[in-house]
C-alpha cells in the first residue's frame, strides 16, 4: 500500500507558544512567582514574600503584585508549590484571598502551607492536594510532574511543565546532595530522561552561580556540630539557624541525644515548623529530649542545648532579644557557646555583626565559621543539570541580576546558544515556542507592602513620608482664625517631634514663633482668605527660616482651628 506523503503547510510551521511571566524572583533574593499562561490556561509557580529594606520603614513584608492574576482570575487553574520556604509561600495566605485557586505541593511543604493558612482563618475555603515525587497534575493545557530535589529544606521539588509548546523544566530551590540528612538524592534520572526527549526550556536557580565547584553535603554539618558539643562539654550551646531547616535541627537533635543533653527549641517560626515537621515524620525527636523552655531552669547548663532563630540578626527574633538581654527566660553569660549555623543573607552582614559582638560583649563564645552548608547549587551543580536537560533556551530565575547573568553565561558555556539564553525582569511577557522566543509585552508587577493588618496601604508616598520624619522630625504649628475676618485670636503655638530638644532650644522656638505670626498678618493684610494658601504660606516661611538658621527640614504641619 502506497503512503500519503502531506505537504507541509504554513500552519504546521505556526507551532504553539507559550507565554512565561515573572511577577517577582527576579533582580531580587525573594518573592518568587513565576505565571505561565496558554490560551485559557495559566499556571502559577510559588507565591513568596521577600523581607522589607532598611528604608521600609515600619513595613512588616513585601509580597508581589498580582494584578495581571487578578485580571485573568477565569484562566488561574491552580498554584504548584517547589518547596516551603518563605520566599516561595509566605505570600499565599495574602494572594489567595484574591485568587482562591487549588494549592498542589509535597506534603511538608503543603503542612506548612496549612499553618500559614490557618493563621488567616482559610483553611476552609482554600482547596489543596498532596502531590508525591513522579506524579502529574492536570491543570488545564499545562501537566506538571513534580521530581525530587534536595534543598535546605525537606520535600523540595523541581517541575517539569508539559505544555503544548514544550517540556519546561524548573528547578525551584535545589542542591545535588548525594547523601542527604532526610529522604533520596535528587532524581538526577528524572533529569536526564526529561533531556533525551527534548526539553524547551531549563528555568534554573541562580543564587550561588557565583561560587565556583560543588555544594557540600548537609551531613557535614553534623561532624562541625559534633566536634563543637565535644569541644564544649561544659557549657551550655546555643544554636540558632533558619527555622525551616528540618535536616540541620534533625542534626542538632541527634548530637545533643548523643551527649545527653535537653533541647529546647524556642523562637515562634522554629516552634510551628518543627511540630509540624514532627507531626508529619519528617524530624525524628527522641522520648524526653525536648523540654520546654519553662523548665530550662531545673537542668545544669552542661544539660542544655537551645535551638532558636535569629541567624540572620532580625531585631525582634529570639537570639536578638538574647543579645539584647530582653529576652524572658535566656540570659547570656560567659559560660555559654554560641554558634550561628547561617551564612548572612545579602544586606544582613550588619545586623549579624552586631548580634555577634552583643554577645561577645557578654562574654559568650560565638563560632560562626564552619557551621553551615547552602541549600542552593553551586557552578558545577548547575552544569550538570545543564549537561542533563541539555536545554534549547535558559531562562535563570531566583537571583539579583548578577546572579541572573552569570547563568545565563555558564548556559552558553554549556552549549546553549547566545541568543537562546534569556535574563527577564519581573513583569515581563516572554512568548517561546520550538521556533522562538521573545518579550512581547510588559505587564503590572511590583511590590506590595505589608504593614500589620494593612495590605498596599502603604505606598512609596508614605513611605517617603516616614523617611522625611524619621531624618528630620516633624514640627506642628497651631492657631486659631476668627471665623469671617480671619483675625488671629490665639497661637500660633509650635509643638515638635524629633527636630530639637524644646527645653534648650526656646529662643529657635519663639523666633519661629514670631515667623509665622508675621506671616499669617502679611496674608490678613493682603485680604488671603483661602486656609489653604495661609497654610501654605505659613510653611513655606517657616521651611525657609529653619533651613537658612540649622539647615535642616523638618515635616512642618500647619494646623488652623475655627472660632465664630
């Protein structure tokens, strides 16, 4: 039988394109979430906050703008988590009120999830799956395998997107560890697999790209922390490290079993995932090991270890109040070690240096060399990633620019082509397909600022606001206007706020005192009714007579009371 041999059209040449939208990861170390979008489906990966700036003054977290999510809220069919750290969940419970769509993730991250969840009272309404390392999740045009991965937390995952386009395969959060503390090494099988059928796209992490040769194993920090308790067998050992680090907290535990020491585990975020973690078998605690920190006080301090957060110098976490000598049931002293299992995030050197010489002041021994191990692939990691998946376009996330371009280098020293490796900034509309890939469009991203219960309330204006109290203080006039004639019947009375010490600066105040009486009688005289314009008259003379007598400008609030 003779086969039929189709001419090729121009519609077979017009292959499907997939649009892949970073909202947040990229510039940034933080709030990642990545929307990939086909016809009248989108998919969304991760949903994580990043911490404030120190000149967020005031603002608690920052999570992503999704306004493009909310705009398309019919396409949304679900969110697939990597794994459940901070930068890549924090933002859900705040995200999901909006878009309350199904969660799909392995099973500590989505019991951690659920502790977030329940805090906001949505537990109820939000719909949510287990998913197991090998298996698909259909949502709508898109299937996505979760594959296992290492990474400084338990259960992480890497995803391999199915799209009528192309397989894309995103690493989340990873590390090649042949020996981890928890579960199997990384399904570098899975990888290769994926690569000998043909993948479109390697969305990789690019957080230590920098740093040269392999990342070392997490058990390496159970030697560190053995010779350490067996260096320090008489004194009591504070550890503080990150609070989602189930596998270095398991090796904590583990040597203080070993040198017959209690645990007490303390710091609000440590509590919450290591229950969690415990409850769902991912941290084995012996019988009568950890105690609660109530009864710290009836065991030596040889018998003790506490393990807390704060690694990274936060003001108000529990290692920082230690330092401080807040903190309720801990005080330093010379016959404590304590030793910092973190290295400084970018931006946080100066925070940790001064927790470290607080506590040295107090005569407590610190080690902060040694004692930790990243989560995140170093350059010979990633090439073998590369030299698996054997990518036709790199598109690095989860990193500052740097860190994007760097990647996007080693991707065309492992052969991907010039052209094909792609550094994006969030918002940005980037259309792939087998024949091509291209940004063809920007749309709404940003920040989101998170101050207590308020939610975007807060934006650059107010922020701009805080910053100009907080540099120069605010200086409050106050008068009162008869109600017709505007006769000034009483004041104007000056208070202020962080501009000078009142009781040695009378003189400065009386002269600005007479400065504004003279101008609001100036604006009396040429008949100025308006309260604006005397308002502002009366602060533009002011600003001016400060800033030439102490160069400085103070938020100056002109107040006007009304008496008939």
């Amino acid at each position: 039988m003779k086969k039929e041999v189709t001419k090729t059209t121009g519609k077979a040449a017009n292959k499907p394109k997939i649009k892949i939208i970073p909202l947040g990861g990229l510039e940034e170390i933080g709030m990642n979430i990545t929307a990939f979008e086909y016809e009248d489906s989108i998919v969304v990966v991760d949903c994580g906050l990043a911490f404030p700036d120190e000149d967020m003054l005031g603002i608690d977290l920052v999570i992503p703008d999704v306004t493009y999510l909310k705009d398309n809220i019919d396409k949304v069919k679900g969110f697939v988590i990597t794994h459940g750290h901070e930068d890549h969940i924090g933002a859900i419970p705040y995200v999901l009120k909006d878009i309350n769509v199904p969660l799909y993730a392995t099973k500590l991250t989505l019991g951690i999830i659920e502790g977030k969840l329940k805090e906001h009272n949505m537990l109820r309404t939000v719909k949510r799956k287990v998913v197991k390392y090998g298996q698909s999740v259909n949502l709508g045009c898109f299937r996505v395998e979760f594959i296992r991965t290492n990474h400084s937390i338990a259960d992480a995952a890497a995803l391999a997107i199915f799209s009528p386009a192309g397989v894309i395969v995103h690493t989340g959060d990873f590390k090649i560890d042949y020996t981890p503390v928890w579960g199997d090494p990384i399904d570098l099988t899975r990888f290769g697999e994926l690569g000998k059928k043909g993948v479109l796209a390697l969305m990789c992490d690019s957080t230590n790209v920098l740093r040269q040769g392999f990342t070392m194993s997490e058990r390496t920090v159970g030697k560190t922390f053995d010779h350490i308790f067996a260096e320090n067998i008489r004194r009591r050992i504070i550890v503080a490290t990150f609070a989602s680090n189930v596998d270095r907290v398991q090796q904590i535990i583990d040597t203080a079993y070993k040198y017959d020491r209690k645990v007490v585990i303390e710091g609000r975020s440590m509590i919450n995932v290591i229950s969690t973690a415990s409850d769902l078998g991912y941290i084995k605690i012996p019988d009568n090991t950890v105690i609660d920190i109530e009864n710290l006080k009836n065991y030596p301090d040889e018998k003790v270890v506490v393990i807390t957060t704060g690694s990274q110098g936060e003001s108000m976490a529990a290692l920082s109040r230690m330092a401080a000598s807040i903190h309720r049931k801990v005080t330093i002293g010379p016959e404590d070690t304590v030793v910092l299992s973190s290295t400084p995030i970018p931006g946080n050197e100066k925070s940790v240096s001064r927790v470290i010489n607080e506590l040295e002041r107090k005569g407590a021994k610190v080690i902060f060399q040694d004692t930790h191990v990243s989560g995140h692939a170093c350059q010979e990691d990633i090439k073998l990633i590369y030299s698996l998946v054997k990518p036709k376009y790199s598109i690095p996330v989860h990193g500052e620019y740097r860190h994007l371009k760097a990647q996007a280098q080693l991707a065309i020293d492992m052969g991907v082509e010039k052209e094909n490796a792609i550094v994006l900034s969030s918002g940005d509309v980037l259309e792939i397909g087998e024949d091509s890939a291209k940004v063809v469009d920007k749309v709404q991203s940003g920040e989101i600022l998170v101050d207590g219960l308020g939610v975007g309330d807060v934006g650059n204006i107010v922020l701009r606001d805080r910053q100009n109290l907080a540099e120069n203080g605010i200086i409050i006039v106050v008068m009162t206007l008869e109600k017709y004639t505007n006769q000034l019947l009483a004041g104007p009375d000056i208070v202020t706020r962080g501009f000078v010490y009142v009781r040695e600066s009378e003189n400065l105040i009386e002269e600005a005192k007479q400065v504004v009486t003279d101008s609001v009688l100036d604006c009396i005289d040429r008949k100025v009714s308006d309260w604006g314009k005397i308002k502002l008259e009366v602060k533009d003379t002011l600003s001016e007579y400060l800033w030439k007598k102490m160069k400085r400008n103070p938020m100056i609030l002109p107040i006007i009371m009304e008496v008939e």
